[in-house]
C-alpha cells in the first residue's frame, strides 16, 4: 500500500517503496512529508535507488 501524504514525526525512521523488496506496481504515486521542529535539519540516507527511465520520480524539496 502506497501512502498518499503520509506525514512523519519521529526523530528517525525508515521509508520504504511499497512491496519492498520486490517491485511495486504500476501507476503508484507515493508521497511522504517529513516535518521538523524549526531549526532542526532532515538527513536523507538512500542505500539502495533505483528508478524505471521516463517513468519514476523522486521529488525532494523544502
């Protein structure tokens, strides 16, 4: 299941790409917001990325 506009808290945390560590399907559109209290900064770690060309999109902005 993908979330639409999942909005996360925690201090830390793990994201994953739905039905990780096999594929997903088709059409998902998937959409997290990481908050933050002001001041405080958001590390991004990606261990593993891979996209379909023309297809997948990551978008991270503030």
């Amino acid at each position: 299941q993908c979330p639409d506009n999942e909005v996360l808290f925690d201090s830390t945390g793990v994201i994953l790409s739905p039905g990780y560590p096999d594929s997903y399907p088709n059409l998902q559109m998937c959409s997290w917001m990481i908050n933050v209290e002001k001041g405080y900064n958001i590390t991004l770690h990606f261990e593993l990325f891979q996209t379909e060309k023309e297809f997948d999109i990551l978008e991270i902005f503030d």
